[in-house]
C-alpha cells in the first residue's frame, strides 16, 4: 500500500506550519544531495585537465555533468508518474553516489565522462522529484519564504562543501573528496522510505510540451538560465583563472559565492511573498551580469571576492524569484513540469556555460571570456523586461499579489 498526500485538503484557519515531519525527511535527502554534487562539481574539472587538455577537458567533464542533466530531468515527470516519488528519489541518490568512487582508479577522458553521465541522471532524478515534492509541502501562502527556507538547506551544502572538496582534495587528495561524496548521497537514502509515494494535486496537469509553448513559464526560465550560465563558469573555471600567486582566494570565493547566494534566496522568499517576485528579476540579473564582469579582474583578489559577491547575490534573487513566479503559474499538477523547467533552465545554463566558456578562455584568455559571459547576460534583459511589464499589468488588473 502506498502512502499518499493529499495536497488539495483543505488546511486550517491562520497562518499555516511551514515546517513538517515530510518536509524534514525531504530536507535529509536534498542535504545528502546537494553535498555530493558540489562536492565535486569543482574538482572533477581540475581533476580532468591535471591529465592534459586544460581547459577543454575540465569544461567538458562540467558539459558532460550538465547534460545528463537536463536530459535526465525532462525525462523524471514521467518516470514519477510510472514509479513514485520514493523510487525515484533513491534511484537518484544511489547513481549520485555509487558511481564517484571509480573516478579514483582511472582519470582518463572515458571513466569521467561515464561517471558525469551517471552523476548527472542521478541528480536530475532528485532535483525534479524532490523539487515538485518539496513545493507541494510548502503551503501556498508561505512559498516564497519556504523555498527560500528549501534554498537554505540546499545551499548550506555548496556553501562548505564546494570550498571543501577543493580545500580537501589539495591537501587529502581527490580520492577522498571521491569516496566523502558517494557516502553523503548514500547515507541520505533511509529518509526516502518515510517520503510519500504519490501526491493528488489540484488543478490539470502541464505536459512538459505545453510547458515549454507557455511564455509566462519560459520567461523567467530563460532568465535563470543566463544566470546559471555563469555559475557555471565560476564554479568550473575560477580556480583555474585565478593566478597562482593568488590561489589563495580561490576557496574564500566558492564560499563567498554561495554565502551570498543563500542569503539573498532568503530575503528575496520573504520579500516576494508580500511584494510578489515579478520585480525582482531585473535586478538579480543587472547583479549577476555586474558580478560576472568584475571577474575580468582576475589578477586581484579582492575584486575575485567583491565580483563573486555580486554574482552571487544577484543569483540568489534571480533562484527565488524565478521560481516563486513559475509555481504560482500552474496549479499544483503542474509543479512537477515547473520543478523541470526550472533545473533544466539552471544545468543546462551551467553545462553550456562551462562547455563554451573553456573553449572562448583557450583563444581570449580568461578575462576577455568573462568580459564576454557578462555580454551575454545582458541579453536577457529582453525577457526580464517584458516579464516585468506583463506581471505588473496583471497586478494592476487583479489587485495585490496572491501567492
């Protein structure tokens, strides 16, 4: 017998609990997640290009991860569909984890790849069931502020642990940041038994194809993924742009980075609940394209550390908002597509990021190639706009925003 929740019971009068028992449980597996992926996410670049290639390799192993990725998150609503929450959650978590150790017995271009693919599908699996389970706990009331409580626990992860598998895998080697993260994907796996298997959402479901012909949901989904663009590139690149006399700030960034990052989900999830997300997206992305620019600076660790502060504060605002405003645009039978929409728009940004960025740096150098990312992101301002304005004319039509 499977264990159900039903999402379109009525709730009691008043400001409804944000935490929960679920929730909790949901918060061990998004923990054992996310520190397994960040873990690596900036090791197995310098990992790849240690053995030649330089910045082709490293890109291509961060492309490879990325595109598994995305493929592996249009394909989750169906597989959650066919098998459940819990069955894909644990699938997720066992091909996170399972398949890093093998990186330490072999770095040539095949063995990562293979590893990557695997890592990526897995977690695709938790990101796109876990994220539509996750929205559905979260009382509609309280979603800004509950996804930015979601972003916190999943962002404490990349907050240590991309400093720390860079910090461990220079001074224990990088077996160790292999083998540290296939057992944080693992050891999350008995906390999915106590998840619930199905959800019965409200409303009528929104295929993945009608998701994308929505332009209310690819708008913000455009503008995520130009920012993700370059968090590809920072997490990829930056310990391989910085010169070596001032490595030293490289593991000070990827915490400043994040840190920003999580503290401005926060005020951005409080902020859009009584304001609404729409105006938030212009600014998060100016912030963003600021922060990419200034890290041309490459030779200077402090503007390394003021750039990656922008960036990620700009990225933080640009998470939430983005993905507060796509949930409150389809009912709850349509978050598993936003939860899909939403990380493809993040993976496949950071995988093409990566991917290119390696090949603009090998003929620019690097800071003509993060001059050049910035550019790019300026180009969504289109998007940005033309969300803001509809938003604002449907604010003025319908009265306050509701979430």
């Amino acid at each position: 017998m499977t264990d159900t929740l039903d999402s379109t019971a009525p709730r009691p009068a008043g400001r409804p609990p944000l935490v929960t028992r679920p929730l909790l449980l949901r918060f061990v597996s998004i923990l054992g997640a996310s520190t397994s992926f960040y873990l690596l996410l900036s090791v197995v670049p310098g990992y790849a290009a240690s053995d030649g290639g330089g910045g082709g390799r490293a890109g291509l192993a961060t492309g490879t991860l990325m595109l598994a990725t995305v493929v592996g998150e249009f394909a989750t609503p169906a597989l959650v569909h066919r098998y459940g929450y819990r069955v894909v959650l644990a699938v997720g978590l066992g091909l996170l984890g399972a398949p890093a150790p093998a990186l330490a017995f072999s770095r040539s271009l095949w063995c990562i790849v293979a590893v990557c693919s695997l890592r990526g599908l897995g977690f695709a699996f938790t990101v796109v069931a876990g994220g539509a389970l996750t929205a559905s706990l979260i009382p509609s009331e309280r979603r800004g502020e509950g996804l930015a409580l979601v972003g916190i626990v999943g962002g404490v992860p990349s907050l240590v642990a991309l400093p720390l598998g860079v910090w461990l895998a220079a001074h224990a080697g990088p077996g160790v940041v292999f083998g540290t993260a296939a057992v944080a994907a693992l050891a999350a796996l008995p906390a999915v038994p106590g998840l619930p298997e199905r959800l019965r959402m409200s409303g009528r479901p929104v295929g993945m194809v009608e998701g994308l012909r929505r332009p209310e949901l690819l708008r913000p989904a455009v503008v995520f993924a130009v920012t993700a663009v370059a968090a590809g590139v920072v997490v990829t690149f930056l310990p391989l742009a910085v010169p070596r006399t001032a490595r030293g700030c490289v593991a000070v960034a990827l915490f400043v980075q994040p840190a920003a990052a999580t503290l401005a989900r926060w005020l951005a999830g409080r902020y859009a609940d009584r304001r609404g997300p729409a105006t938030l997206l212009l600014p998060g992305l100016l912030l963003s394209a600021v922060g990419t620019l200034l890290m041309a600076l490459t030779g200077g660790p402090v503007a390394v550390i003021v750039a990656v502060a922008l960036f990620g504060t700009g990225f933080g605002i640009t998470q939430n908002a983005t993905l507060t405003l796509m949930y409150a645009r389809v009912p709850a039978a349509g978050y598993g597509t936003v939860s899909a929409l939403w990380n493809c728009a993040y993976d496949a940004g950071m995988g093409a990021g990566a991917a290119a960025f390696g090949w603009v740096a090998a003929g620019t150098g690097y800071p003509w190639a993060f001059t050049a990312t910035a550019a790019v992101m300026v180009c969504a301002l289109a998007p940005a706009l033309t969300d803001r304005r509809t938003a604002l004319r449907a604010t003025a039509d319908d009265g306050p925003f509701q979430p």
